[in-house]
C-alpha cells in the first residue's frame, strides 16, 4: 500500500503472476510496467485511447475529450476501453493489423 | 508457496449418459487415488450420481443447486471453501486431491473459473486435468448436435471414450477421428469394464508435475507434426450447422523470439474480444532475453501462471503455440500476434 494515497496494489493478471521473471531491456518491475505503457499506447493511439501510469499502482486510461478511467490491470484496461468506446478492441482487425505492420515496417 | 502445497482439483465433465459416474467410480478404487474429496452435482430431481457414490459418504458434498454453472458458482465457491475448512480443523480426512463431477449439460468453463480465480479458492488450489467422457455409441451425435458435448470436448485436457465394448470398430474409430480434429491436444483413452484405467495418466500428470511437465507439453506440441493428416475422409465435407465444424486447433510457430509485454497485451486483449471462443491455448514460448522456454496454458477469458522451464525439451528453440478456437481465422491470429510482437522492445 502506498503510504501517501492509502491505494492498495491490485496488478493480480497472469502477465504479472508471482514468479514470473523476464530478463532484458526491462529487467525492473518498475521498468517492466512503464514498457506496458509504452507498447499499450502504440496499439491504443489506434483506437484514440491513452493509458498512463498512475503512482505504479493503477493504470489511466483516457479519450480525447478527456474521459478517464482508472483501473487495475490489462483486463480492465480492456474493459474500459471497451465502456470509452462502445465497442471492443479487437486484436483481429485486419485495418488495425495492417496499420501495425505499417508501423514496424517504418521503424 | 511452491506449486506443490496447492491441492489439485480434477473436473470430470461429459454429455449426459456418457459414463462419469461410472469412470469416477472406478478412479476412486485407485489406491492411488485414495485421499480425494469429491464434489458431485445433480440435475433433476432424482439425484441418481449421488446414490451411486454414496459409499464414498464423508467425502461428498452434494451441491443444492440444479447445475454448476455461472448462476450457482457462489454455491460450488462455498462448498469447496466448507469442505477446506473442514480439512484444516481436522473434521475430515486432509485430502490431497478434488474430483468435481458436472452434470452432462454444464458448461465447464465456469467451474474452472470459480478454481481458478476467486480470491480464497486460488490461494490452495490448482485447476488439474480436466477430464471429458464421450459415450462411443452417442458421442458422434451428441458431438454434432449438443454444442455442449462439442465445448465439453475442446476444453479437455484427457479425453475418455466409453462403453467400447458395446458399439462396432467402426463407431469408435470414427469418433476418435472426430476427436483428434476437435482436440488434437488432448490424449484419447478408450474404456471398458473389462480395459484397465491409468489414473495417474488421467489425472495426476499434469502441467504441474515436475515429472510430467516435460511430456504434457511434448504432447500438445505433437499437434504440429499432425497437421498434415487434419483432412480425414469424413471431414471433406462438414455440415456447417454441425456444433463442433466451427472449432478447429491449429499450432503457430514464430521463429525469432517473442516479447513478452507485447505478447502480454496481445493475449489480453484476443481473450477479452474472442475469449468465448478461444477454447484452449496452449503454448511453450521462446521470450527474448529469457534461457528457457516458458509455458502458456489458458481456457477461455482464463489464462494460467505462466510457468518456466529450466531447459528446453528438445534442439528446437522456436515458439509453438496450440490455439482450439472456434470460429476465428488462423491467419489472422498469426498476422495479428506477428504485428504485435514487432512492437516491444525486444524487437527494435
């Protein structure tokens, strides 16, 4: 629990089980979770979204017009993006696919 | 707590009539099989099961409710619950081991969900094999025409096909190519009165196993060399009104290592979208920058602890993933994952 806010840590997600260590360019928890946001924003900008980190224990999720919401973990970040935007985020859409090809292509 | 201290917990599922109880009866003869707990559920109001298995008496709990499933979840949460409860004061024997038997018309999914995620539960068990009797008579039908029995199937982690002794050659072996097209993943037994029974291949070797860890993914790995034999006579022309002609299984492979993070939001967010559809996926990964191989294991919108391997079981160091799905396109599940794992770190 944070001392400051009193907000009690809830990253519970198979992502980030006990026990699972990675290795490499984000070696850190702390590194780990601002690489989440990283790679997150490059699929969420698609769809308008952005996700920021909120004291390393939730997540922000917001629209263009500033509507925000606070969550916990990736399933919710889902989940709310899906109550933002009145549909789901599909990983399978061929325009969203080929938008991220394009990307990788270009950098 | 190491995995060991968890008690596994087996689902034992199957179309109405296709011998549960009788298998589960015959699984708790086992010596080995000697301190399990054994949650059954009837349906109707002739609780046939639970007379069956009355002799196991301290050890079942009969659930009060129709069917286990999302409605009554609370009422399996509260029966495990009371029977640990019980185990820890010392009322009952300390069982190592829960049996939990559906009705033929439960959807397991939210039986592995209630083990597998509520908050007390999940901190003393572990979801271990599920196991699926299909009837060789009726399984072919009840297969093609009971969605259930077709999703009963695809969630399997061992599949039991029973009462051989009394249908033809011919019925069995269409129904184990039915299968192998269904769950490719799962190992299919055949039993009999007269057949002996493995319980520890049936319910004991699992993921979790230090000793069958290695074999259970070799297993489900196996599917990719059998890919080329998925087109069998009789399913050169599938119904497409048939429940289970909408699943398939499929294993990708990705040669140059995956990222984790991204791989992470990818499945996230491909179970939140399809996870109703996305029956199993399984998988042995090769994650940049980590020596060994770490395992994926999901059903549905549930996805297991990633697990690390300390070697790889072969010179083969490619990702290998086994999706079941139903309804969802293979190539656009391996575009979308390839474009996907481009974008983290790893890949740059």
């Amino acid at each position: 629990m944070c001392g400051l806010c009193g907000v009690l840590g809830n990253e519970a997600d198979w992502t980030h089980a006990p026990g699972v260590v990675f290795f490499g360019a984000a070696a850190t928890w702390r590194a780990q979770r601002l690489e989440r946001v990283r790679v997150a924003n490059l699929i969420l900008t698609q769809f308008g979204l952005s996700l920021a980190d909120w004291e390393g224990t939730k997540y922000q999720l917001s629209n263009r017009t500033g509507r925000t919401e606070i969550v916990d973990n990736w399933a919710q970040v889902w989940q709310a993006a899906e109550r933002i935007l009145g549909r789901a985020c599909d990983p399978l859409d061929p325009l969203l696919v080929a938008r991220l090809e394009r990307f990788e292509r270009e950098d | 707590m190491p995995e060991t201290a968890f008690i596994p917990v087996n689902v034992i599922t199957g179309f109405l009539g296709s011998g549960k109880t009788t298998l589960l009866q015959r699984l708790l003869g086992s010596p080995e099989l000697a301190d399990t707990a054994v949650l059954v559920n009837e349906f109707g109001e002739v609780g046939l099961d639970h007379h069956l298995l009355r002799r196991l008496d301290e050890e079942i709990v009969l659930l009060q409710s129709g069917c286990v499933c999302c409605t009554i979840r609370g009422d399996l949460s509260t029966a495990i619950r009371d029977l640990y409860g019980r185990r820890e004061r010392g009322e009952i024997l300390a069982f190592r081991r829960l049996v939990i038997e559906t009705t033929g018309l439960a959807d397991p999914v939210p039986i592995l969900s209630t083990v597998m995620a509520e908050p007390v539960l999940r901190h003393h068990f572990r979801l271990g094999n599920v196991v699926v009797t299909v009837d060789a008579v009726n399984g072919l039908s009840h297969l093609e025409g009971q969605e259930e029995s077709a999703k009963q199937a695809a969630v399997a982690d061992r599949i039991v096909i029973t009462k051989t002794d009394i249908a033809s050659r011919r019925e069995v072996a269409a129904l184990r190519r039915r299968l192998a097209r269904l769950n490719p993943a799962a190992p299919t037994l055949q039993t009999a009165p007269h057949l002996p029974l493995d319980p520890d291949l049936l319910l004991t070797h699992d993921l979790y196993e230090l000793d069958s860890r290695s074999e259970e993914v070799r297993r489900w790995l196996a599917i990719e060399n059998e890919q080329g034999s998925s087109s069998l006579p009789d399913d050169r022309h599938i119904d497409v009104n048939r429940h289970d002609a909408r699943i398939q299984a499929f294993c990708l492979r990705f040669e140059r290592p995956l990222d984790w993070t991204a791989f992470g939001i990818w499945l996230t967010m491909l179970l939140h979208c399809h996870g109703s559809n996305v029956l199993r996926v399984k998988g042995m990964l090769n994650v940049a920058a980590n020596p060994g191989p770490v395992v994926i294991h999901g059903v549905q919108h549930l996805v297991h602890p990633p697990d690390h391997l300390l070697e790889w079981p072969d010179d083969d160091h490619s990702s290998r993933i086994v999706f079941i799905v139903k309804g969802l396109s293979r190539d656009m599940i391996e575009r979308s994952l390839e474009a996907y794992s481009g974008l983290g770190a790893s890949s740059q």
